[in-house]
C-alpha cells in the first residue's frame, strides 16, 4: 500500500501454484552405434517404462536431433585442418521428429538416417533426445549423443610454417 493512500494498492500479481509430479516413466534411448557416416542407416531402441514396473505399452513416442558442428582434431595432428571451407552448419535443433507407438513390451526401434541437408565443414556432435508421453499427455526426455561424419575420410591439410609470399611456392602438407 502507498502511505497516505491506504486503500488503493500497489500493484496486484496472478500467480498459479501446481503440484510438482515427478515424471512416471523412464525412458531409454540406445543407439546401436556411437558413430556414423555419410546416409548409413542406425537403429536407435526407444524404451518407456513406468517406474512401478509396467512398460509404457503403446504409449506415443518421438525421436528429434539437436546438430552441434565439430572440428575434427586427432591426436598427433595439432596444427592440421580437417575442414570443407566450402560449407558451413550452424548448431540447429531438428523440428521434424520421427514418430510412433511404442509396442505392448513399451519399446520401438527407429531407423535413423542424417538427413541429406546436413553439410558441415567437418563432424556433427548429435543429440538425440526421445520422449514418450505419459498418461496426462506430459512428455519424459532422455538424451543420446552420437557423433556424425559426412563421409569415411577428410582431408587433412597442414599449411607452412613460414609466411606465404604471392608469385612464391609453397609446400603443404596433405592427409587422409
């Protein structure tokens, strides 16, 4: 209240209090593969289980990707570039998502392919995040990382130590 003006307040403010519910399923997400390149094909298992026991038969699922680029940057090769100047990727999450139904057991195998648009300069850390929605309509995430590489070999390009002079020749070093 304002002094002098008691009965005029200051300001009001809405709030709405919720019960907080711990989500009842657990999901899992295995990849059957750590790594892929290029169009291969992976099947990624998608599980949902409820926490007293049940599986989350015939719950609905989804599969989305957030994409984060990375330079490829083995050991012993410090120095070296392994990227595609010619391209570029920003780090993007996938608004399409694969979906379905879980099976009676509450388990899905999806087959996961990087999609063709997917061009970086050198490898992609990918996340895959599946959900599965629980009774109340209330999705439970779990996330799996996996690393993506456009093709089985880069190129690896090491530039002189010493400064390029134009019309001069110049050596550099080269590794698949």
């Amino acid at each position: 209240f304002v002094p002098g003006k008691e009965k005029e307040p200051l300001g009001n403010v809405t709030f709405q209090v919720e019960d907080f519910v711990p989500p009842r399923l657990e999901v899992g997400v295995a990849p059957e593969k750590t790594v892929l390149v290029g169009a291969e094909a992976m099947k990624i298992a998608l599980s949902g289980r409820y926490l007293f026991g049940a599986p989350g038969a015939n719950r609905p699922y989804e599969l989305g990707w957030k994409i984060t680029p990375v330079d490829f940057a083995p050991k012993g090769y410090e120095g070296w570039s392994f990227k595609d100047l010619d391209r570029s990727a920003d780090s993007q999450t996938s608004l399409k998502y694969l979906t379905g139904e879980l099976d009676d057991d509450g388990k899905a195998d999806v087959s996961f392919t990087a999609p063709s648009d997917w061009l970086p300069p050198s490898m992609l850390r990918v996340m895959l995040i599946g959900g599965v929605q629980e009774d109340g309509a209330r999705w439970t995430t779990k996330t799996e990382t996996i690393t993506w590489f456009p093709q089985s070999t880069l190129l690896g390009l090491k530039e002189p130590s010493c400064e390029n002079v134009p019309g001069k020749p110049f050596t550099v070093q080269a590794v698949t």
